[in-house]
C-alpha cells in the first residue's frame, strides 16, 4: 500500500505541474490590466512608472519566463504571491477563508450522508414504490434547480419572515466587534448564520448521493450471491446492510472522492448569495478584480485538491470491497 500511494503521488506532481502550466497561461491570455489592477482603477501614471511597475512584477519577461519565476516562488520560498484585493500575501488569504468554506460543506456533507445512505438503501429495497417514487421526484428536482435559486427561495420564505435567522455573513457585526461572552456563544451564532447556506447545500448534496446509493444498491440485489445469502435464512438487514451495501458502496465512494474538493473549494454563487466569507467568495473577488496572483494560487489549490480526492477514492475501494487490491 505505501509503495502504491508513493507512486502514485509521484505520478501526480508532473500532472498538477501541466495543469498549473494551463491556468498560467490561460489567466495571461485574459483581457485586463495587471498593472491598472495593481495601482487601482482610475490612477493614471506616466509611461515610465508603467514600465517600472512592469518590471517589478516581472510583467516585462516572455510568458514562459514569468511563468517559471512563479513555479521556482512557489515550490523553493513557499511565496504565492500578494493578493491586490486584500492586501495581504495569497497564503494567508486562502488560509483564512479555506477554513470557511470547509466548516460549511462538512456539515452540509455530513447531514447528506446521513439522510442519503439509508435513504437510497431504502428506495433501492423497495424499488418503485411510493417511497422511492418520491425520492426519485425529489432527486430529480434537488439535481436540477440551481443553487443560487433554491437559496433565493430560502432567503424569501423563511429568512425574512422568520427574522430570528440570519440572511447572510457569517457572524453577527454587533458581536465580532464587541467579543462573544464565551465560545459556545460563538459556535452558536455561527450556526444561525450556517442555517440557511447548509441547507442549500445539504439538499443538492442530498439529491445526488441519493440516486447514486440507489442505483449502487439495486444492481447489487439482484447478484446471485445475494440471493444465496437469502436462501440460506439471513434475515433481510444483514444480507443488505452487511452483504449488499458494503459492495455497493464503490459507486458511492467514487462520488465522495470528487466531493473533497468541494469541502475546502466552496461554492462560488451559494457564498454570494449569503455573504458567507469563504474561498469561493474570494475567489470571485479576485477574478473581478484583475488578482491574478490570488486566482492562480486558488485554482491550483483546487487542481491538487481534485486530483488528491482521485486519489483518496482510489485507495479507499481496497477498504470498501476485499476484492480489490492495490498493488
């Protein structure tokens, strides 16, 4: 097992190396102003100072030139950059709104997959039922309504008349500035505010992981091995929940394997809608505002995040199903 994540790491630094090489040049190929994004919108400054500025930024060297001097930055001084929007180096930026958007997407995940798994279970095990008719509907609907639109509904119907539940932010104002009386005071005017933004991502989550569940579930019902199981008098939890889930949770794990990028990514239109201040949010931010050293950081962070969750799922089926062996 050590010898095959080795390697297989190792085959993923020339991968995450070719896409940084893509989102460099691609975000050069931009239309904008690197050096008016710098000095603000507005400021006029003479042809030199334009040129020094250049310089200073190593804007004044070929593509490849500038995109090697970032790499050597990145990997042998651990440097990302400075961000123009916040005024502050990329590492701490990302360092403060990652954790964010991570808390957010965990609880949300985590309330997923405890209503998903025995719902799918369930719906698989009485397949075309009234049961599963419903959450068949209801799968459909969570995985075709946009985010931003459910949370708009959300806002509408139960934010603003129930006024005891925050419409956005992440902690009250009055509270950040003056100082909780004691952290569970914290911990639960963040989760006032968490309400409504969980639970639009707890249902798009939910939506998915469902019919992933039940249609992993239903093909393995019908093996024979669980209609040996039968046979043989087990009583129906343990031939679904000890012989058939466990089988049937590759499917599944595959799904949260891509989802891992999502708990520290965030959710760019679900953190606006709700001024929730995650890496999402931020992200936006910068791409708006011409931060090229703040987008760049963010989308390699997400790359490596993808292809570590690839990686995550892919030693986690020798965990799921003994069948399969990592060599």
């Amino acid at each position: 097992m050590l010898r095959y994540m080795t390697k297989r790491i190792l085959q993923l630094i020339p991968i995450v190396i070719v896409i940084s090489m893509v989102i460099f040049f691609v975000l050069n190929l931009m239309p904008g102003n690197q050096v008016s994004a710098y000095l603000g919108v507005g400021s006029e400054v003479s042809p030199e100072r334009k040129a020094q500025i250049e310089e200073l930024l190593g804007l004044d060297k070929p593509l490849y030139v500038q995109y090697f001097m970032w790499l050597k930055r990145v990997v042998i001084e651990r440097d990302l950059g400075r961000s123009i929007v916040f005024g502050a180096p990329v590492n701490e930026v990302i360092n403060t709104f990652v954790w964010n958007s991570f808390i957010l997407n965990l609880v949300s995940l985590i309330f997923a997959m405890l209503i998903a798994l025995p719902v799918g279970i369930r719906s698989a095990v009485k397949k075309y039922g009234l049961f599963d008719n419903f959450f068949t509907v209801f799968s459909l609907v969570g995985v075709s309504m946009p985010t931003f639109f459910f949370a708009l509904i959300l806002i509408f119907y139960i934010a603003i008349p129930v006024e005891s539940i925050p419409l956005n932010g992440m902690r009250t104002s009055i509270m950040s500035i003056r100082g909780y009386p004691s952290k569970m005071a914290e911990i639960m005017d963040v989760a006032r505010h968490m309400m409504l933004p969980a639970i639009v991502l707890t249902m798009t989550s939910l939506a998915t992981l469902t019919r992933y569940t039940r249609n992993a579930v239903i093909e393995v019902i019908n093996q024979d091995y669980i209609r040996t199981a039968r046979s043989k008098g087990l009583a129906e939890k343990v031939v679904i929940y000890k012989h058939a889930f466990r089988n049937a949770l590759l499917p599944v794990i595959t799904v949260l394997g891509m989802w891992i990028p999502s708990l520290f990514g965030g959710a760019i239109l679900l953190e606006t809608v709700f001024l929730w201040p995650g890496i999402g949010r931020a992200l936006l931010r910068g791409i708006n505002n011409q931060d090229l050293s703040l987008v760049m950081a963010t989308l390699v962070f997400y790359a490596i995040l993808t292809v570590l969750g690839n990686l995550l799922a892919d030693l986690s089926y020798g965990l799921a199903d003994p069948r399969v062996r990592v060599k």
